[in-house]
C-alpha cells in the first residue's frame, strides 16, 4: 500500500516539474499539469491529507496550466489587434516557412473547404519528406 502511495506522489512531483519547464508551449502544461493533479489527488487513497510534496505539485501544476492559458491567451489576442506585433510574427513566419503567416492561413482554409493541397505546397511537401 505504502509503494503505491509513493508511487503516485512521485509521478505527480515529476509531471508537475514537466509542465512548469514547458510552460511557453501550451500543449505539454495542459497535459502534463492535469497527470499531475490527477496523480496527487490518487496519492491521497480516501484520507484527507495529502503529502506536502504532492500539495505542491499539484499547486504548481495549477499555475502551470493557468500560465500557459494566459500565454496562449495573450499571444492570440496580441495577433488579433496589435499590427506591429502581427508583421514580426510574419516576418519571422516568412523566414522560416517562405510564407507569411496570414498567406499560410489561407492556404489552410482554401486546404480545409476544398480538401485538396495547392499545387505549390505539393512541391514542398514532398521536398521536406511528407
């Protein structure tokens, strides 16, 4: 009984370490950060107390998940409305993908109502392996 017990206040200490060191990448907190949660609440087996290690990771990993949303939460609403911000994020698309972000989010669209892949991403699709 004790190594279960054990055993769940160390996986919820480590997902709550994983989603506070990724916090920027949104998927992984969300993730990581409920394992952690849901592990520290079964570290507890039907007592009312929990193991102070396991209180903590299961408060970071609330944190984890409320930044990572602020994050995400502020980067969509800063592309949303500020211009200045919206031309370096295509800037830097454009440099990496040789597209604007904007021009790509088209190519998406016209991806999803047609169900069909552009001509001109066929080619470089197949040039980076897909």
């Amino acid at each position: 009984m004790k190594d279960r017990i054990n055993t769940f206040n160390i996986l919820s200490f480590a997902f709550g370490f994983i989603a506070v060191f990724s916090i920027t990448t949104v998927v992984i907190p969300l993730f990581c950060g409920s394992l952690a949660i849901i592990f520290a609440i079964l570290s507890k087996e039907g007592s009312l107390k929990m193991n102070v290690l396991t209180k903590w990771a299961a408060i970071i990993s609330s944190l984890s998940i409320v930044l990572s949303c602020i994050f995400a939460g502020n980067t969509a609403y800063l592309l949303a409305t500020d211009e200045e911000y919206r031309s370096k994020v295509n800037s830097a698309f454009e440099e990496i993908y040789g597209v604007t972000m904007e021009e790509y989010m088209d190519i998406l669209e016209q991806t999803y109502e047609t169900g069909e892949v552009p001509e001109e991403w066929v080619e470089q699709l197949e040039q980076m392996g897909y």
